[in-house]
C-alpha cells in the first residue's frame, strides 16, 4: 500500500477534480468547428451538451476544487500566499461566469440555432442569423477568457510565485 498523507491525497482529487470540470471545456472549439464544418443543424444539439456539461459536471465538480482548495490551503497554512487567494478569486469568478454567462447564453443559442434550423429550407443551405452569431461569438470569447484564467490559475498553483 501506498503511504499518502490526508494532504497528498487532497492535492490528488484537487488536481483530479481540475482535469475534470475543465478538460472537456478545451474542446469545445474543436467540437463546434467539427458540427459547423458538418451542418449547422447540428448546433443546437451541441449548445445543449454544452450547457448540460457545465451544469452537471463542470459546476458540482468545481465545488470540489473550491473544497479541496480550501483543505489544503487551510491544512498547510497557506491563506496569506498569492496563489491561493488567486485560485479562490479564479473559482469565484468561472462559477460566476458560468452561472451568469455561459450557461443562459448557451440555452438561447441553442434555442436561436433551432428558430434558424427551422426557418430554413429543408435540404437547403442554412445561414445563422446575426443574432446567433452575436451568441456564438459571446460564447466563444468568454469561454476562451475562462480557459485562459484556468490555465493562468494552473500556472500560478504549480509555481507558487
């Protein structure tokens, strides 16, 4: 059996639960590019797995960073450093993000992307209406910021400058 201390396997489920919430949210461009490039029709299907994913994964598993974060932070008295005060603004503001933001924006797009799908002729070319776009860009900007900050916030966690 492997000896590990409660602090090692904390930082072990800190860091699992990261890979987690996070990982998946990297690939949203590939994925989204792969259904345009393939049909529009299928974007309202993809802005639904996207807003499911942060509601039902991305969410709850980010509570457990929160919690882990705060375990270790509190275990190796580690409050006053930059990093953690850093890594719990960086929770706050991706749960505020995705509460506030990527989540109802994601539902209206899927909801636009379907009203676009539906107006158009069956067969026919499919153009997203500006209002869309207008969505999809929102999406795709703030996702981006969001992925930086994780990354950032990574960088800051294994460096602790």
């Amino acid at each position: 059996m492997i000896a590990a201390s409660a602090y090692e396997i904390v930082l072990a489920v800190h860091v699992m639960a990261v890979v987690v919430a996070f990982g998946v949210t990297f690939a949203y461009p590939i994925m989204f590019a792969v259904a345009a490039r393939h049909g529009a029709r299928s974007l309202p299907l993809m802005h639904r797995i996207e807003y499911t994913i942060e509601r039902l994964l991305v969410n709850p598993v980010l509570v457990l960073v929160l919690a882990a974060g705060i375990f270790l932070a509190s275990d190796g008295h580690h409050w006053s450093e930059f990093f953690v005060q850093w890594g719990m603004g960086a929770v706050i503001v991706i749960g505020a993000a995705l509460g506030a933001v990527m989540i109802p924006t994601a539902k209206r797009a899927e909801q636009i992307a379907e009203r676009d799908v539906a107006a158009a002729a069956p067969g026919g070319d499919l153009e997203m209406s500006a209002e869309y776009q207008a969505l999809a860009r929102r999406l795709a900007t703030v996702g981006s910021l969001l992925s930086g900050l994780v990354l950032i916030t990574i960088l800051f966690m294994a460096t602790k400058p």
